[in-house]
C-alpha cells in the first residue's frame, strides 16, 4: 500500500499579503542613484520574501502539508549578468537558516523548480553558462538552508532546436560540463511540448537522474504510449534517491487550451494515477500544480475524504483501500 502526499506551489490563495515572489526590474534597479541603497533594497525585499515563505511554511503545518515548492524569485536579480560579484547571501543567511530549520524540524520536503529558462542542451554556450548560473543561485539557497540538495530542483530536457535526437545528446554531454555538486539536485520532468516521458526516461536512465512525471505534460505530449507501462521505469530512476518518488498532477484548463493548467485539479485524473500505481512504493509525493495552489488542494482533499476507497491519514496524505 502506497502513502500520497499532496503538496503545492509556492504561493497560497487563503494567506494575505504573503508573497514570496517581490521582486524590482533591473531597470528600476539601474534608475536609483545610490547602488548601495538599490542593492540594500534588493536585500530587504529578499528578506521579505523568505520571511512570507516561513509564514507559508507555517501555514501547511496547521494543514498538515509536508510538501511543498519553494518560489525562485527569491531573492530579486540574483543572477543578473550587471550584479555579478554582488553578495547576496550574506545578509539573508540567518533568514534562510530559519526557514531551512523549520523545514527540517517538521519534516517538510522543499525543492524547486526554475523557470524554462535553465537549458542545459542549449548549443549557445552563453545560455548553458547563464542556466549554471540559475542552478548554481538555487544550490547555494539550499545550501544556506542546511537542506541536502540532493534531488531538490526539477528542470525540463531543453528546445529541439530542429533536430530532437541531436539535442537529446546534447543535454547528456553538456551534463558532463555542469559541476558534480548542481547535478545532484537534479531531476527531469517531461515536457509538454518537446519531450516525452520515453525521452525523459531515456537521459535518466544514462545520467542517473530522478525522472518527475508529470501526467498532464503526459497526455499533451506523447507517441501514443502509455505512461502505466513506463512506471516501473520511472521508480528505477528513484531507487538511489534519499526521497520519496515526486510526480506532478493538473488538469487542463479547457480542450482548447489543453496545455494551460485549470483552477483546480479533476480528482478523477488523480485517482486513476492513484488506482494504477497503489503498491508500486512505499510513497508518492503529488506536486499539485494548479491556479488555486492550496484551495486546490483543499478541495481535493474534501472530495477524498467523501471518497469510499480513500482513507485519509491526515490533512494532506492519504492511502487508497480499492
């Protein structure tokens, strides 16, 4: 029998004023005469920031939600190529302390999960170096956490750019060039465009890196497989990981815009994932990726708990008796 977490992303719809994701352009940063003054702007905001996901935080233990995505807007212009050499670690370290501490002293899993611009297999070397970079910013936030980084950031293979085989290859051989200690953090996810859940499979396999399949991406992008046969791959690429299996769950906004995620998530589509995998693991954890981010969860969560074969453990966990 096989324990699911459901956990959210990075914001809540019911926590006023709590935004982890403050930010200032660099065009308003450049508009300030004082560069001290404007870097010290970007640090209280920063400090803002972690200070709303600790609230956070806080708010999924009151509900019970021990998993949770981490925004990486954390701190404003971090990566920017005009701040190079700026320090903006030291004056939020006793911040990202706290907040990595009471992750670990409840027992959350935290990760993240950087923006589509992280292209490992890009063939301009300027964007590999940038996308380091970004890798780079949230291993060192980890870091500063005290959380292993180990298996802590999800990204998506990269472009086709025109030729799918020769890209694929790409993303293992410029693998090769990213640091050891950033390729522990990663994990890929299938995409819903370029690459399916047999590609992704395919470069796990070869990098020994998690596979994070998203059921949606899946049924937007596929050549016709289906995804329960490849399972038993998916938990292979899982076996040498300190953490529970991770997948993603949404639903389509609408048939016409089939891609976009919905408000909230079809306990249907959930419960046939749940239904084909049930025993497969001891535990999955379900990165809710939907409008609504905690309601959405919410909602599932009473649906389930009126759900004849659904046993709910707590506020977010559950085990299916079917």
């Amino acid at each position: 029998m096989t324990l699911y977490r459901l956990g959210y992303v990075a914001m809540s719809v019911n926590l006023q004023n709590a935004s982890p994701s403050q930010t200032m352009t660099y065009k308003r940063f450049s508009q300030l005469r004082d560069e001290e003054a404007a870097r010290n702007k970007l640090e209280r905001i920063a400090k803002s920031n972690i200070e709303n996901c600790l609230r956070l935080l806080k708010h999924n233990k009151a509900h019970d939600i021990h998993f949770f995505r981490l925004s990486s807007r954390l701190v404003p212009l971090a990566t920017h190529e005009k701040l190079k050499g700026w320090d903006y670690l030291g004056p939020i370290k006793a911040e990202l302390n706290e907040l990595g501490s009471f992750a670990k002293e409840n027992q959350m899993r935290i990760d993240f999960h950087p923006d589509h611009f992280v292209v490992i297999n890009s063939p301009d070397k300027e964007i590999f170096k940038t996308s380091v970079a970004v890798l780079k910013y949230h291993y060192l936030l980890l870091q500063q956490m005290g959380i292993d980084p180990t298996h802590r950031c999800v990204f998506h293979l990269g472009g086709r750019y025109q030729d799918k085989e020769k890209s694929l290859e790409r993303f293992i051989e410029n693998w090769a060039l990213v640091p050891r200690g950033i390729q522990k953090m990663g994990m890929i996810e299938n995409d819903d465009t370029s690459y399916t859940l047999t590609d992704g499979l395919y470069v796990c396999e070869k990098l020994n890196i998690p596979l994070v399949f998203d059921m949606h991406h899946h049924y937007a992008n596929h050549d016709g497989e289906k995804w329960e046969d490849h399972w038993g791959r998916v938990i292979g690429t899982w076996l040498k990981s300190p953490l529970p299996v991770k997948m993603h769950i949404s639903s389509p906004k609408s048939q016409k815009e089939f891609k976009n995620h919905a408000d909230f998530v079809n306990p249907n589509m959930i419960l046939d994932f749940v239904e084909k995998t049930n025993g497969s693991v001891d535990q999955i954890d379900c990165m809710i990726e939907a409008k609504q981010k905690d309601d959405a969860l919410f909602r599932l969560v009473d649906h389930f708990k009126q759900h004849p074969q659904v046993e709910m453990q707590d506020g977010s966990s559950f085990i299916w008796k079917g």
